[in-house]
C-alpha cells in the first residue's frame, strides 16, 4: 500500500480506539474501558509476573492476547508490519572506528550503516554530536562530511577525532531549529540518526524547502518538542496528538537493564503510594502531576520519599501518617497499573508507524521516492525505523 494510504489506515483505527488507548491507567482507577470490557480487565489484572513481562517485551503476543476480548485489535498487527532493510555494506571496519564508542550505541550505528546505501555524493550529519556515525561513513565511503552540532564540547571532541584519523569530516556549530542550514542540504545527502522531536521534524521541513537530493532519517523521542500538540505534515488527518499522547509511541523497556525496571517499579509504587495520600489529604479524587523525582530520592525508604516530595509540592503531612498502609496501597495500584496498562501498549508501534507514515508520505507529495524499513531488530533499538528517500 502506498504511504499515504497506509497513514490514512492508521488514522482511522486510532481515531475508533482512542477510548482504548487515550486514558492512562496511571492517572484513573479504573479506565472506562474496564467496564465495557469486564472479561478482560479480569484477565489482565490475574496475570502473574512471568506474563506480565512477557506480553510487555512482545507485541505481537500482547496483541493476540487482547485480541480474544476486542477481535477488532486484530487488524493493528498488520498495520504495524514494515520491511526489513538489506544489508548492503559488510564489509570490515577498522577497529579505531569505534573505539570510545558505547557498546550498543555502535551496533546501532554499524547496523545503520549495514542497512543504507553508499548515495554517492557529500553527507551532511544532522545534530551528529561527535561525528560517530559520520566519520564511519567517510571512512568507508571515501566521501566528505559535514556534521552539525550544536553542543561545543562535542564539536571540539569531533573536531580532534576527525584531525587524529585524518578523516574527510568537517564541523559547524549550528541551532538547526532556528539558523539558516540549506547550504548544507542542497547539494548533500542528509543522514540523522536518532534525532528527537522537534530535530527530525525540522529535517523534514527543511529537507522539503530546500530541495535536498536525498536522506536517510531515523526518528526517535517523539513527545520532544516546543509545541504542546502535534502539527502534522499531511493534510486530511483526524487524530489530535497531545505531547502526553506521543510518549505512548516510545514507552519501551526492551531495552532497560534489570536494575532499571526494577528502580522505574519502586519510583511508581511510591508515586502511586503519595497520589493515594494526596487525595486522601485533599479530599480530592482528581489526579495531581508531579515533576520528576531525583532519582537519590527512591534511596530514602517510602517516608523520606514522600515527606521530600511532600515538602516540594507544598503539601503539609500529619503527623500520624500510617507509611505501611500507604507503602502497600502504593504497590497494589503498580501491580493494577502495570497489568491494565498492557491495552495501551496494543497501539504503541501503530502510533509510531502514524508519526512515521506521516513524514513519509508528505515526502513522498513532494517529490521524493521514499521507503520505509526497519535496520535492525528492536532489542537492539526500538526506535529502529528508517525513511529514506531521493529525487
């Protein structure tokens, strides 16, 4: 199907499912959708920790699973499915090439540089912060680059990396979001990897303004950005995203070590544990935003966490607080949250594939031959998306 078409499919199931996916488990007791579907609300709350971490790391089976209750949320595994990129480049890579690189942050980068092709002209690496990626492709492909950062300490870095292996990479310190930069697409191929929010957006406008011959974008951090709701590129669509309403697209813990789950679980038992004695203290059964926490904070025990945030918030504790009964109070509702949440995660790629679809096929309206794959598996990255296109 074509891009436009597949982004009009998307748009469709998730304006039917916004009550499905829209209220977030974490800010109600209990979503409307529990009510209309009582059967699985049951099932998903039964759910041991073993499944539990199963249907959240895999997709597919989460889908089929809910898909016995709502035989509609079939249709979103294949809307979700793309292509996987060929591998084209295998061939080996001097080990200097990666040295001081982060372990995955390389694999992701060779994977990207694995997946695309050599487009046979200057590349410009957009917000490339040392130059990582951008000094493998000139190395390999014996082209000039030029990357753009606006970060000085990393200009400076990829400044003595460039000169120290003599590579054909140049640097400008740029705001890609508010200073001129068509010089630097006009004539160049344009790579991004992982630009967030606002920067891969601006890449795409600018590509389009400029006349770019061609790039390669792969997305990340959609809910970054000035605005509070999301502009779409392409006309006609009936979905209003709220910047909230992008975080579902990357909420992922695929990637997150075990010490990581387990620390996010404590920081939403005790933030769920404080909400309770909120309203309790309020009279209030309205949902209260908190800022992020310090994450020193989750070291204090239940009490110090919460008369810290207490005391941040403005909040006056009484003496007498009963910390066990609010500390276990906190942990039944991460138990409920993290069980009834799983029908939000349904629609997560397809809210991602929305976003990407989005680009692609105002890209394609202007003139661009676009395509559209996935560079490596999502363990790896789960932001592991590419548009490329060329005139």
């Amino acid at each position: 199907m074509s891009y436009d078409f597949h982004l009009k499919q998307l748009d469709g199931l998730l304006v039917e499912t916004q009550a499905l996916w829209q209220p977030e488990p974490f800010k109600t007791d209990r979503p409307v959708w529990c009510e209309r579907y009582p059967e699985l609300t049951q099932a998903l709350l039964d759910l041991d920790d073993s499944s539990l971490s199963y249907y959240s790391s895999d997709n597919n089976a989460l889908i089929t699973f809910v898909s016995t209750f709502i035989p509609e949320l079939s249709a979103i595994a294949s809307l979700v499915v793309l292509p996987e990129a060929a591998k084209r480049n295998n061939e080996s890579i001097a080990p200097h090439l990666h040295a001081g690189i982060p372990g995955r942050k390389w694999l992701q980068i060779r994977s990207l540089f694995q997946s695309v092709e050599n487009p046979g002209r200057a590349i410009t690496e957009w917000c490339g912060g040392k130059g990582y990626l951008g000094r493998l492709l000139s190395t390999q492909w014996q082209q000039p680059v030029v990357t753009l950062e606006q970060n000085p300490q990393l200009v400076d870095s990829g400044v003595l990396l460039a000169d120290k292996y003599r590579v054909q990479q140049q640097f400008r310190k740029v705001d890609v979001l508010n200073e001129p930069i068509s010089k630097y697409l006009k004539n160049h191929h344009t790579i991004a990897l992982h630009a967030c929010g606002d920067l891969h957006r601006e890449l795409v406008t600018r590509i389009v303004e400029s006349g770019a011959p061609g790039f390669t974008i792969v997305p990340c951090c959609y809910h970054l950005g000035r605005e509070q709701e999301y502009s779409p590129f392409t006309d006609g669509l009936k979905l209003k995203l709220s910047r909230e309403a992008l975080r579902l697209a990357v909420n992922e813990t695929v990637t997150a070590h075990r010490n990581e789950i387990g620390q996010r679980n404590r920081d939403m038992a005790r933030k769920l544990g404080f909400q309770q004695l909120w309203q309790e203290l309020c009279v209030s059964d309205e949902y209260h935003s908190f800022k992020p926490v310090p994450k020193a904070w989750l070291h204090e025990g239940f009490k110090g966490y919460c008369q810290k945030l207490a005391q941040r918030e403005g909040l006056s504790l009484p003496a007498d607080v009963d910390w066990d009964y609010w500390e276990a109070k906190g942990e039944k509702r991460q138990h409920e949250v993290m069980r009834l949440q799983l029908l939000r995660q349904c629609f997560k790629r397809a809210l991602e594939l929305w976003l990407i679809m989005d680009m692609a096929a105002s890209l394609e309206a202007n003139g661009y031959k676009v395509s559209v794959h996935e560079f490596c598996k999502r363990e790896l990255t789960p932001r592991n998306i590419i548009i490329e296109g060329k005139r």
